[in-house]
C-alpha cells in the first residue's frame, strides 16, 4: 500500500511538471519572454510601451506561478533550474525595475511576485557560477 501511494505521487507531481512545462512553452508565454530578453533588456524602464509591460507581466506571473507551484513540492525546482535557469534568471534581472514599481506604487504589496523571486535565488543556487567574461 505504501508504494502505491508512492507511486501515486510520483506520477502526480510528474503531472504537474508536465502541466507547468507546457504552460512555460505556450507560444504566448514564449514570446513575452523574447520580448523581455531581447527589447526590454535594450530599452530603459521609464521607454516601455504598453505592451511591452503587459509581455512583462506575463512573464513575471508565469514564473512566480510557477515557482508557487514548486514551492508547493507539485514538481521539481531542479528540471525547471536546468531548463530554464538562465532565462529565469536573465528575465528577473531586465524586470527588476518593472516589479519593484508593483511593489511600491498606489496600492502596491511589497511581496509582489516574491515567489518570481525565490525562484530566481533557487535557480542561482543551482547554477554553476560563470566567470565575469562568460567563461
């Protein structure tokens, strides 16, 4: 009985992986994180267009969604670390100015997207550390 139970959360924890995954490569999640890795990373905070913003807070949520999910033991930190650790990574730095405007404007919440935020210590934990020049 008790590794059936086992198996039952193996298999659902590998059903919630699978969820998130397909969700971070929906087309319209994807191309949020072009938009924030290629443009915004070029433009200054205060240039962004509308839209611009709203690719910016799709990504946001999607990883805080995400890393909510994973804080909840639903799936591995680790799959998603080696996966997506550098656009995880590379995203919360061009959006650091997006999301501490949520966090300190009219009505903010100073923990605004904290979950984007573990995620992002999580997967610099995991990461092996690269050389100033890349190396």
């Amino acid at each position: 009985m008790v590794h059936q139970v086992a198996s039952s959360q193996d298999a659902s924890r590998a059903s919630a992986a699978l969820a998130i995954v397909a969700h971070l490569q929906s087309q319209d999640v994807r191309s949020a994180r072009e938009v924030v890795r290629s443009k915004l990373r070029c433009k200054q905070f205060s240039d962004w267009t509308p839209d611009e913003r709203r690719c910016a807070s799709t990504v946001c949520a999607n990883y805080d969604v995400a890393a909510a999910l994973l804080r909840a033991d639903l799936a591995p930190v680790e799959l998603f670390a080696s996966n997506w650790g550098p656009s995880i990574r590379d995203c919360h730095d061009v959006l650091r100015p997006f999301v501490q405007e949520h966090r300190t404007g009219p009505g903010a919440d100073p923990s605004y997207w904290s979950n984007f935020d573990w995620l992002d210590d999580e997967v610099a934990r995991r990461l092996p550390t690269r050389s100033p020049t890349g190396e």
